[in-house]
C-alpha cells in the first residue's frame, strides 16, 4: 500500500490529470442517456477533424506501441529495460485483456453504429456494429501514457502523456466507434495495468539477485 501511495505522490500531476477525466466521465454516465455522449461528439464534425481525429485514433493501436519506445528513447538517454519490459508487458495484457472481454465476456455488447443510422462517416474508416466494451484504443493510449509517464518525473511529459490519451479516447466517440462507458473503463484499465506492471518490474528489478 505504501508503494502504491508513493507512486501516486511521485506522478501526482499525471494521476490528477486522469483521476480528473475518469471523474468526468463517471459523472457523465450518470446524468447522460446511453449514447447522447457519442451522438452529440459525432455531429460536431468538419473535414479537418475528421483528418486529425483519424490520426490521433492511430496511436491507440500498433503505431502507438512504436512511438511509446521512441518517445522512451528520446526522453531516456540510458533507456533502462525496466521500462522497455514494463511496456511491453502491459501492452501484451492491454491487448490480451480487451481483446478477452470483447470476444468473450462481453461479446454481445454492440457499437454504437448497430443502434444508429446517421452518424458522421469517415472515408477509410470503418464504422464496426460489434464487440464495444471496452474500447481497445482507448486502454491501449492509457497503457501507453502511463510507462511514459513513470518513466520521466519531467512536468511536460506528465502533463502531454495523459492529454494525448484524452483525445485519443475523444477521437474513439469523434468517429462513432464507442460508447463513453467504453472509453472511461478503457482509461481505468490502462492506468491499472501499467501502473501494476510497473510496481511489480521495478520491484523485481530491486530485489537482490
């Protein structure tokens, strides 16, 4: 509990930032209906959101794990395998546990495109009817932000790690791919996972060998 306690004490300005989002979207959840929250991000749409939101949706996918282990790279001369193992790790249970809740304990949970019609379509980007819960994106942007952040006390990367994440899940309502419960239990999971791994390499990394 301690360690956990000063984890949150030493990133406190990351924590803050997504506690803060998750808040927001806990209290959005009880006072929207499901879907008004997608339906009325999507309205709001022109061609140059549509083109950066396409982009920003990318770094929840493959292309996010690369940049993580560049921006690992940039921002650590001496880049330490602890963070390259706890990325890795927490990348392989991001994707193995959302993939495990899409597929199977949550197979039946659609997207929003099965209940709406009329939602903004994007050229190139497919609009999926099924397997919502959780968002995929979403947890993988967390996952990612969070080792970026444990791995840099740097005001600036605590503060662009989780804002990236933040409008990744955006984009994910943006184009009409989620639901906002999908998106904030993305980010809870995110957080969770790679602050676990973390807690749990670094503690291996300190135990006498």
């Amino acid at each position: 509990m301690k360690v956990l306690l000063r984890l949150f004490i030493t990133y406190k300005v990351y924590f803050l930032i997504t506690f803060l989002f998750i808040l927001f979207g806990l209290l959005a959840l009880l006072f929207l209906k499901h879907g008004e929250s997608v339906i009325a991000v999507n309205q709001c749409h022109n061609s140059y959101l549509d083109i950066f939101f396409t982009f920003i949706t990318r770094l929840g996918e493959i292309t996010g794990y690369l940049m993580s282990v560049l921006i690992l790279v940039f921002i650590s001369v001496d880049l330490r395998k602890k963070y390259f193992l706890t990325l890795t790790m927490s990348a392989l249970l991001s994707l193995g546990i959302t993939q495990s809740c899409k597929h199977y304990l949550f197979k039946n949970e659609h997207r929003p495109s099965y209940f709406y019609d009329n939602l903004h379509a994007i050229e190139n980007e497919n609009q999926h009817k099924n397997n919502s819960f959780p968002s995929g994106h979403t947890t993988a942007a967390f996952t990612f932000a969070t080792v970026i952040a444990f791995s840099c006390r740097k005001i600036w990367v605590q503060i662009t790690t989780p804002i990236l994440a933040l409008l990744v899940a955006y984009s994910r309502l943006y184009l009409g791919q989620h639901f906002l419960i999908d998106i904030v239990v993305g980010g809870i999971l995110g957080i969770m996972i790679a602050s676990i791994c973390f807690y749990l390499i670094n503690d291996w990394f300190s135990s006498p060998k």
